[in-house]
C-alpha cells in the first residue's frame, strides 16, 4: 500500500531530488524549507559542506506579519539573493525541498531572479492577451443531415 504520511512522502520526493541537485563553489544550491508559519532559504556549497548564506521568516529585520504567506516567501526571496550576490554568488542551482514548484516556493525563487540571481533564467511574466488585430473568418454555416421521418 502507498504511503500516505505527507512528510515521508516529501522526504522521499527531496531524497530523489538531491540525487541529481547538487550544489558547488562556482554555482551553490539554494536549499527552501517551508513550514506553516515560515519560509526558509539557504545557498549551500555542497562539496565543502557549508551554509554560504541565510535568510528566514524568524528574522527580525524581515519579519513584518505572518512568515507563512506569499509576502514573507517574496521578502525572504529577494533578501537571499541580495545577501548572495554581497557574497559574490550569481549562479545557483534551486533545490525546492520536495515541495512543488507553487506558491511560496515559487514566489520565493521568482523575487530571487527579479533580485538578481541567475540573471539568464528570468521568466518574463505572461502579458494580458490583447485582442487580435485580423479579423477572424466567419463561421461557415454547416447543414444539417436530420433524416425526417414519414408518418
């Protein structure tokens, strides 16, 4: 039977993940841990084994209401990358945790490409649809096949 405790299941999903993410000096992993009332973020440089730079929800200076909305995660994004790029570090590989790519995740790392970080992987924002310039063909008008019956 499949396992349905949430927690072994992320951990799992994050085990398969760090198998192919891995982190070093010229592009660290930025490693995202959230809970229900905060959002996490490290840069780690995997092969030396060490946290380059943090930011967090629990922070003083970044702590304004709650730690667990789409506000904190867009704070917490742009503080990382800031203190990141003060450190010297452009590039980094993102490590969402397990967690799906929506969000607060996602909130977190697209304020850390808007702050800076991995400057080539900036998603540009879908624009509003604008209403098409031709003029579209009218509908052919289809005849119907009903069969009348005899009565």
């Amino acid at each position: 039977m499949a396992n349905t405790n949430r927690a072994q299941v992320r951990t799992a999903i994050h085990s398969r993940i760090r198998r192919k993410v891995k982190g070093n000096t010229e592009r660290p992993r930025l490693a995202i841990y959230r809970s229900l009332n905060h959002i996490y973020a490290q840069v780690i440089d995997d092969r030396m084994g060490q946290t380059l730079v943090s930011a967090s929800s629990t922070e003083k200076d970044l702590r304004a209401g709650s730690g667990g909305n789409l506000d904190a995660a867009r704070r917490i994004g742009q503080a990382i990358a800031e203190r990141a790029i003060a450190k010297g570090i452009e590039q980094v590989v993102f490590d969402r945790g397990g967690y799906l790519y929506h969000g607060r995740i996602k909130a977190l790392t697209d304020a850390a490409r808007a702050a800076g970080l991995n400057k080539n992987e900036v998603v540009a924002e879908p624009e509003a649809e604008e209403p098409a310039a031709e003029v579209a063909p009218e509908p052919t008008e289809k005849k119907s096949k009903k069969k009348k019956k005899d009565q």
